[in-house]
C-alpha cells in the first residue's frame, strides 16, 4: 500500500513538472538547452547567450562573445572584438576608444554602414509607424487605465500592439515613454499617477515584444506639460495621455511623411 502512495507522488510530480511544459506559440525567449524552465529564458545584456550560461552579463553591445557570454579581445588593447575598428594593434600600444594606436588612425577599420532600410510604402504602415517615421514619437490613442490607476484596460490592447510592432521595427531606437495627465487634483498625485502609467506602459512593450529593455525609459510629466487649456471634456482628455518619443530619431528613415486622415 505504501509502494502505491510513493508512486501515485511520483507521478502527480511529473505531471506538474514546469520543464515538461511546452511554451507558448508566441514566446520569444525559449533556451533549448536548459535542463528545466526553456522558458522565458533571460539574456539580459543582449548578447545572444542566455544568462543561464552567462559568465559575463554585462557585455557591451556590438561586442563578439564566446560560448560563455565574454567578450573577445585577440590583439588584448582592452577593446572588445566587433567594436575594435584596428583588430592588430601591437601589444602594448595606447590605444583610443576604437582600439587604435596613434599610428593607425589613418589607417583603421571604419564600422560597416548598415544597408538603406528598404521603407513600406504608406498604405501598408500601420498610423502608428506612420507617427514614428515622421515625427519621432507615437500618441498612444484609444488607451484606457482603470479611473484613478496605472493598470492597463484590456480594450487598449489593440494600440499598444500596433505601437509595439512598430518599435520593434527599428531595434536600434532609444524611447522615452512619457506620463501625461490632466490639471484636476492635487499636482503631486498627478505627477506619481503619471510615472506609474508610464511605467506600465513600458513593461507592457517589453512584456511583449523584443525591445531592448536598456533603451527603454519612462518618465511622469504629471500636469506641466499640456496640451490643451482644457475648455471641456475632449481637452481634458487629450491633456491625459502617453506618448512614446525616440531620443535618437537618425536611426529612422527619412522622406516618409504621414498620410492625412480623410
């Protein structure tokens, strides 16, 4: 009778057990090779080596790592292989930011430039990238919080999901997420209310799609940036708002201009 017990247990934890459960459809982040927990899997500096097996997590980005997470460094001037523009700088030599030695700068590896970024054409963007092509920033519309609270709706799905294909579009853009609220109740409730939907905003995109999480901030404005005078209701809630911004817009193709609405 005990023997059957200790196998009934046995069994129920194998039913249970996290590792045998197979990943969503969707997940980004699977690691093949754990032994248990495939999924999510981190890589938290970007390098393409789980943080499982990382001996180095804070590799710099653009750096060539081993198996291990560490970053390469075959002629040893301190400057990781991938970002080093003079990959032979004799041993000892002072070297600049790019691993290059006084007698090598007319001479050092410029960086490839990245190909033209090949831009849809407009009736195939999204009003979100649109927004992000031309101006630098997205206007999150048709999003909801619960009244007096940074949790996000379910009906503000739709636009979070067309704002995070759009990012996720142009892997190199650095965003700050901004809080906006309107003027009513006290300035200093607004200001946190505004920081807390900022936030939810930004692990909302991250949550769900593969953004690097280092370039992506928040920030509460509270109630000192508005956009309206707030003469009704619709300008009070265009003053309550989150925009997405991109702090280095050179990354972004250039002499594409949004449609106007009909």
């Amino acid at each position: 009778m005990r023997s059957h017990r200790v196998a009934l247990a046995v069994a129920s934890l194998l039913l249970v057990n996290p590792a045998q459960a197979s990943p969503p459809a969707a997940a980004a982040h699977v690691d093949p090779a754990a032994p248990c927990y495939r999924w999510p899997a981190v890589d938290w500096d970007g390098d393409g080596v789980f943080d499982r097996v990382d001996h180095c997590n804070d590799t710099p980005r653009g750096c060539i790592v081993d198996a291990f997470g560490c970053s390469l460094d075959q002629d040893h001037d301190g400057v990781c292989d991938g970002l080093d523009r003079c990959p032979n700088t004799p041993d000892g030599a002072e070297v600049d930011r790019h691993g290059c030695a006084d007698d090598q700068q007319a001479m050092r590896v410029a960086p490839r430039p990245e190909p033209p970024r090949e831009v849809e054409k407009p009736g195939t963007m999204s009003h979100s990238e649109r927004q992000l092509i031309e101006t630098g920033r997205i206007r999150l519309e048709n999003l909801y919080f619960e009244s007096n609270s940074a949790a996000v709706l379910p009906e503000s799905e739709a636009a979070l999901r067309e704002a995070g294909e759009a990012l996720e579009k142009f892997p190199a853009l650095r965003v700050e997420v901004e809080g906006h609220t309107d003027t009513r109740g006290a300035a200093a409730h607004n200001q946190r209310l505004s920081e807390a939907r900022a936030e939810a905003v930004r692990l909302w995109l991250l949550d769900h799609y593969r953004l690097n999480r280092r370039n992506y901030t928040s920030r509460g404005y509270g109630e000192s940036h508005p956009e309206t005078r707030e003469r009704n209701d619709e300008e009070l809630v265009r003053n309550r708002r989150v925009v997405l911004t991109v702090q280095n817009r050179e990354v972004l193709p250039r002499g594409v201009k949004v449609e106007s609405k009909p």
